[in-house]
C-alpha cells in the first residue's frame, strides 16, 4: 500500500484521476493536503508531493481529526527504526474515537510520517492523557528507547502537524 499527499489536487498530478480513489483533504490554518492511499505505486515525481510506503496499518482513513507525526531517520537507523515500529505496543487501535493508522515509510526522502486518524481532537487528547499512551511511549526517554541510541539514528528533530479532516 502506498500513500501520496500532495499541496495540490491530484487531477493536477494525473489527468485520469477520475480513475483514482478520492483523496481526503487535510486542512490546518491557511495549509491544505490531499491524501491519496492507493495499492500499487504510481509512478510520478513532483516537488508538490511526497511519497510513501505504508508499513503498518490499521483502520481507515478517515474521521475528522489528524496527527501527523513526521520523523527524520538517518539511512543507518531505518531498520532500528522499522523495527521498533513493526514491534508497536498496537494499544491505540482499542481507543476510543480511533479511526486509523499509517506507519509510513519516505521514498524521497529521509522523513517517516507515523498518521493517526480519530473522530475528533478531544479523543487524540484524551489517547494523549491515556494509560494506553504511557505504555506505548514508555521507553522513549530511557536507555532502552530509540532516541538513545549512538549514534543517533534522528539526523534533526521530529515534528507534529495537526490537522482537520475533509473526506
């Protein structure tokens, strides 16, 4: 499974993107995204675009709210990284307002996108404050965690997009 998500329309990137599968729309401030999840890979290469392959995955995407949380991994660290992910606590998927999940892999770059997808904000949060959340994120900051190997696997820091869900 692949995921595409671009600053524009894919009608733009395809002219027979009436053959494509609708795209949902993420919107946070004045920033749009279209996501494209699709079975096989396309093949195109735009700078209005990122390309993925989806690792891990659970639920739909869909809801109307998103967590993206993009991760900067060195070529050295994607098989420690992939691991960790492949070896995830899967105790999100039983939240309540859940709707989904996408462990992606970059194919242009050095950036793993982990997606989230719930109902609402309030239930992101309230995954945040769970007990759920602690497990899963338990071993982040000690010696066993990730971030603590050396050399450091994360060539700069991670960051999170927030964003509304158009379907």
């Amino acid at each position: 499974m692949y995921i595409y998500i671009s600053s524009h329309q894919f009608e733009e990137h395809f002219p027979e993107a009436a053959e494509l599968p609708q795209a949902v729309i993420l919107q946070h401030e004045d920033e749009t995204r279209y996501v494209l999840e699709i079975d096989e890979p396309l093949d195109f290469h735009t700078e209005n675009a990122s390309r993925y392959e989806v690792l891990d995955h659970s639920g739909d995407i869909g809801g109307s709210y998103a967590v993206l949380n993009n991760i900067p991994v060195t070529a050295d660290g994607r098989s420690a990284f992939e691991e960790r992910f492949s070896n995830r606590a899967r105790k999100v998927e039983d939240e309540p307002g859940f709707v989904g999940i996408r462990v992606m892999r970059p194919l242009d770059d050095d950036t793993y996108v982990i997606m989230t997808l719930w109902s609402s904000e309030e239930h992101f949060k309230a995954w945040q404050e769970s007990q759920a959340y602690s497990h899963a994120h338990r071993k982040r900051d000690t010696s066993e965690g990730i971030t603590a190997q050396q050399p450091s696997i994360f060539p700069r820091p991670s960051f999170v997009k927030n964003y509304s869900v158009v379907v």
